[in-house]
C-alpha cells in the first residue's frame, strides 16, 4: 500500500491507463448498433463531425449515418436536444483523430474521413477516459488538503472507483459522465483553493468553471451555489442585531 500512495499521480496514471486499456481491447466485441457511441453518447458525438468536417450544425448527416431507420418529420433538419459541452470537450481528441486518418490516407491506407468511423470515435472516446483520470487526479488533490496523502489517495480511489464512474471509464465511455466528474473536481478544488480569495477574479472563475459544468450537465451548475452557501453564517451574523445589556 505504501508503494501506491508514496507516488499518488503514478498511482492515478496507472488507474487510468487500466481503464483505457479495459475499453480499447474490447472494441472489436459485437454492438448492438454496430458503434461505439451510444444512447445519448452518440446525440453528444454528432456535434464533433457536424461543426468540425461539415462546418455546421444540420445533422441531417450524422442522422442519416447513425439513425438509417429514423424519418425527419416535415423535411427540416433534425434537432439535437443535448448540450454542446461534451463535445466541445472532446474536440481536441477528435482532431487528433481526423489527424491520424488524413495521415494514413496520405500514405494510401483506404481509411475513411468522414469522422463517423470507428478511429474516431476510439480516439474521442479515449479522450473521455482521460477526463475520467483526471477527476481522480483533481479528487486526490482536494481531498489531500485536509488528510493526509495515503488517506486523500485511498478515498478518491474508492470514490472513483467504487461508484459508477469506472463504468464510464470503460465500458461506456461516449457518456458526459466522466467529463462532468472532471469539470466537478475541478471546481471543487478551485473552491478550496481561492475560498479566502474573495476577490472579482474568484468570482469570475467560479463563473466560468460552473458555465461550463452547466454546458455538459445543466444540473451540475447547481454546484455554484456551494460558495454562497457556505458565507451564509457569516452573512447571517453580519445581520445579527447586537444584544444589549443593561
């Protein structure tokens, strides 16, 4: 045990990279629809090749590719309910993606560049596993603020681990989960280390980080009420009127 919690970020490095292992050697199992994105992972997917390779937001594309069997009612474009935010975190692993297969076919491997092929969506989906290390890595980090190192590492091990997001991070990665857990640990953490920092630039990354929590789960914007929350007491005190004794 000690040899595990003596180098915590190799500890979460190896976590991890078992996870993305765990999903890669499990690609070429039998799918349902033939994809590895899948229920709302494949509404999250459909931004990355619309705005990135189609340079728009008409799905007609990605619907006709994804759902063959579905009909657009009344000749409009398809609509996609879910937010931008999984996907605008993602971007960077699906171009590195569209990188590799304009690599290959430059060097004439027939490998198509469409973005909806199984490279794209291994590399895009690796990416999510990334983001679900990274939680763990953040997790580790506020929780050994205030425990010691081998107990911060123990719990987040537990937390990540003994709940559903290993899941995500291995089985079903094309979910917002383990982006959402990221951008939770993240500000979770920013909290922790600027909560006596009540300054305009606090606010202003609060802001930003819970914008963006909002952007992949909109429940989880509800974490910004955490810093207001706990100045309540003191707000309360503040209006506390004195006690006078005769």
């Amino acid at each position: 045990m000690k040899a595990l919690t003596r180098h915590p970020a190799r500890t979460c490095l190896v976590l991890t990279a078992i996870c993305l292992f765990a999903f890669l050697i499990t690609i070429d199992m039998p799918r349902i629809d033939d994809q590895l994105v899948g229920s709302d992972g494949t509404y999250y997917y459909l931004y990355l090749p619309s705005f990135w390779l189609d340079g728009d937001l008409d799905f007609s594309d990605e619907y006709a590719y994804f759902f063959p069997s579905r009909e657009v009612k009344g000749g409009n474009p398809p609509t996609n309910k879910f937010g931008i935010g999984t996907a605008l975190f993602w971007s960077p692993f699906f171009l590195l993606a569209h990188g590799i297969t304009l690599t290959l076919q430059f060097f004439g491997v027939n490998v198509s560049t469409d973005g909806y092929g199984y490279l794209y969506q291994a590399v895009t989906l690796s990416g999510s596993i990334l983001y679900g290390g990274l939680a763990l890595w953040l997790t580790y980090r506020l929780v050994a603020s205030v425990l010691s190192k081998e107990s911060a590492l123990i719990a987040s091990v537990f937390v990540i681990f003994g709940g559903n997001l290993v899941y995500y991070m291995t089985a079903e990665p094309s979910m917002s989960h383990t982006v959402s857990a990221f951008l939770s640990s993240l500000f979770f953490l920013t909290w922790q280390q600027r909560r006596k920092r009540e300054n305009t630039s606090s606010a202003a990354i609060y802001g930003l980080v819970a914008e963006l929590m909002a952007l992949v789960r909109p429940q989880d914007a509800a974490f910004l009420a955490l810093p207001f929350l706990a100045r309540l007491p003191h707000v309360i005190r503040g209006f506390r009127t004195p006690t006078h004794t005769r």
